[in-house]
C-alpha cells in the first residue's frame, strides 16, 4: 500500500465533489482554513474512539442525531440549543430506561455538505445545478444561487466554530446537568402522552438525586452537571477536510479536526476511491454507511484498509437498507463481519431506505417503519450473536412535520403545515423520545 499523506488522496477518483469554477478561489479558501484554528482536538477525539470501543462490546450505547444538511440562517443559539436538547433528552431516557452509558454524538457543526444523484435537477422546465449543501451552494431554485461557491466552506468554518462554541457552553456550562431534566422538555411535547411519560422519568431522577445526597453522595461534580457531547458529519468536501487536518503534538498522529467523528456515505466509499484513502490515514473514528447495493468482499477489503490493525472503536458500520430489505441483506452482513473477527460498532440508520414521495409531492418517512427497521436491527444482532451497537437519526427538536406516524398521528396532509427541511425529512422532537423509549426496552431485553 502506497505512503499516506494528507494529500494523497488527490491521486484518486473523488466522487461527489462540487464543481468548483474558480480553482484559484477554491485553493485560496482551503489554503485559509488550513491556517484557521481546529474545531476538535486529537484528545477529544481518543477519548470519543475509546467510548465506541466500550460499544463494540456492549458496555455503551452509540446515540447519533441532527439535522439532515445544517443550514446557516439556523445557526443560532436557539436552533442549536434545541437539537442539542432533543438528543440530551433521548440520551437520558436510553440510559436511566435503558440501563446503559449513551455516547452523545451530533450531526452538527459541520453537516453543510450532501451528496446528490445527480449534478443537476429541473426546476420549472429548467435545468440548475443541484443543491449541494449549504457549504458549496444555496437552496433557491435559481441557476445562479446554484453556482458553487468556494466562499460558503470558509463561511461553513465560521459557522461551525461558532457551534462548537455554543455546544460547550452548553454541555459544559450546566444547561445539560440532570437537575433540569424537566427543563428540557418542550411545551408542545409536555401536553402529550409522551410528554407525560418522559416527565415521569424526569421524576424518577429527581428522586434518585435526591436520595444520593440524603446519603451524603455529591452531586455537585461533572458526571452530574455535565454531559459528553461529540460532533460528527459526512465527510464530503475532501479539500476542506485535508485543510482542518493536523498533526497532534502528542502522538505524531495525525487527525481531521473538523470533527470529532467522520462518516463515508454509500455513494462514496469506493475500495480505490478518495474518500476511503483520505480516511485510511487519520486517527479519528469512522462511520461507513452500507446500503443494499453493496459487495460484502469490497466492504471486508474497506475495513481492512481503513482500519488495519482491527482496533476497537475505530470503525462504525452505519447500515441503511430500509425496513423492507434489512432482513434481506444485514444478516449476511453480519455474519459474515462477524466470521472475520472484525471489531465494529453496529448502528442502524433507518432514516435512509425509508423515504417515499407524499401524495402532496414532499419527500417523508413514515414512524411506523422507521420502528420497525430498529426492532429487526436488534432482532437480527441479538439471533446472530452480535452488539446492536447504535442508532443513527435525522431529527430536530423543533415541532415540524416532515415524517409521517408516531403518537401525533401526522399523515401525508398534514406535511404542509411546518415542512421545514430543504432536503430530507426529519423526526420532530415528540417523534424522537418515542423513538428513545421504545428503543431504551429493546437495549433492556
């Protein structure tokens, strides 16, 4: 295997990329973040890598969750705070119901890229580019907002270090502390069924609490007022990834600091690709998504590439087939990983092979089956001996109607009245804690 350096993935095929139409621009925008400061550091990073290894074998349970593609105009302290609070929220009912540590971990500051089917779309019988994300384009439906636009990384940058920012001082600065677990829950969730039975959980730990420090315990300290909070996002702008990547003065290692965990998507995980070289030289964890199109030699030959030394923690395999085909194609997957002796985090992505087209003419997911691919997930874990390791959610913790099901009932008619998403749809607060608690019965099982 060839010599890896930060840039040697520019010797391959990179798929996905935007085209860029000013190079020189585009080489003075990476050359700029490349002197910026990083948004993780490499501690942050082992101290992540050493938590999905306790996933690997059981001991923690991996909760991924947020936006679909961030958006800059919700780059605010509010939107954030509110995504932060619907996965704090989940977190707290999967480990108090669930009986397991939770590794928190965000789809945020950072998640302004997506990968696309095609280069262009027809909008009103005419031909634009298509979105892209945020970090490479706009939304507007007009050919000239569509334009990449090398500008928007550096932009995306500043944006994401103002989320991190937001996310410490939250996480940190006791706004996640277990006292205020009844403070979490929105008002539209509180009237509600599961409003009420997360209220009653919020109890239960007010009670636990209080009995700890009858008994002299203090609970004044981090494990208490504090939350561990990572971010994570697909990996897709190679040139921004290589400009945040840095050599720990430490360990001589080197990492991608534009998160503290990178995933590689379905469409981009070629064996001879950019992406998977790029990523075989970093020492941050890896998330791999695995549809149904996949080749379980080609994955097998991935793993080995991106992870050599079969180091716990290092790989998560994020697999994303649908309720229809997750009985089809993961128990083959399984037991086959599992024949290799390779150390994994198993985590299911049920978002992705569940989208449909509404009758109104919006992309959605229905809760129903959404439920249903989780449950076989860890109905096939459990009958071929392995971890169901994580979960992995599109979500916010606004009240929006952009998936169909779950305790409010919403239906294909009801998508127009707050379908927020420029791209794909995503859980509303209520529809996620009932997620939480019917997955925190099966981690229980």
């Amino acid at each position: 295997m060839s010599e890896w350096n930060k840039t040697s993935w520019q010797n391959f095929e990179a798929l996905q990329q935007p085209n860029w139409p000013d190079a020189e621009a585009y080489q003075n925008v990476t050359e700029t973040i490349s002197l910026l400061p990083p948004l993780c550091f490499a501690g942050e990073i082992r101290a992540l890598k050493a938590q999905l290894a306790d996933a690997v074998e059981g001991r923690a349970f991996l909760l991924q969750g947020g936006d679909c593609s961030e958006d800059f105009a919700n780059c605010t302290a509010p939107g954030i705070r509110e995504n932060l609070k619907v996965i704090l929220q989940m977190a707290v009912i999967l480990s108090y119901a669930g009986g397991k540590p939770v590794i928190k971990v965000g789809r945020m500051a950072g998640q302004y890229a997506k990968p696309r089917s095609s280069d262009t779309e027809m909008v009103d019988g005419k031909e634009i580019p298509s979105y892209r994300g945020d970090m490479v384009n706009s939304p507007e439906p007009d050919e000239a907002a569509r334009i990449p636009d090398p500008e928007r990384m550096l932009k995306g940058y500043h944006l994401a270090t103002a989320t991190m920012n937001i996310l410490r001082a939250f996480t940190k600065g006791g706004y996640a502390s277990l006292e205020r677990v009844h403070a979490w829950n929105n008002e539209f969730v509180k009237r509600s069924p599961l409003g009420r039975s997360y209220e009653r959980l919020a109890r239960h730990i007010d009670q636990a609490l209080n009995f700890m420090r009858v008994v002299g315990i203090d609970t004044n300290t981090p494990q208490f007022n504090q939350a561990g909070f990572y971010t994570s996002h697909e990996a897709l702008l190679l040139g921004y990834e290589q400009a945040l990547t840095r050599q720990d003065s430490i360990t001589g290692g080197w990492y991608d600091c534009s998160a503290h965990m990178l995933w590689i998507g379905d469409r981009t995980r070629q064996l001879d690709g950019a992406h998977v070289e790029f990523f075989r030289g970093v020492g941050n964890p890896i998330g791999m998504k695995v549809g149904p199109k996949h080749d379980i030699d080609i994955v097998k030959r991935i793993i080995e590439k991106l992870n050599p030394e079969n180091e716990a923690g290092k790989l998560t395999l994020i697999t994303r087939f649908g309720c229809k085909d997750i009985e089809k194609y993961l128990p083959k997957l399984v037991r086959e990983i599992k024949r290799s002796g390779y150390k994994v985090v198993w985590s299911c992505d049920p978002m992705h092979g569940n989208t449909y087209t509404s009758e109104t003419g919006l992309k959605t997911r229905n809760f129903n089956e959404i439920l249903q691919e989780i449950q076989c997930f860890f109905e096939i874990s459990w009958a071929e001996g392995t971890v169901p390791g994580g979960v992995h959610f599109e979500l916010t913790g606004e009240n929006v109607t952009e998936c169909t099901g779950g305790g409010q009932n919403i239906l294909d008619q009801h998508l127009l009245k707050n379908y927020q998403t420029h791209c794909d749809p995503r859980l509303n607060n209520e529809q996620s804690l009932e997620l939480a608690f019917q997955i925190a019965e099966m981690i229980r099982s």
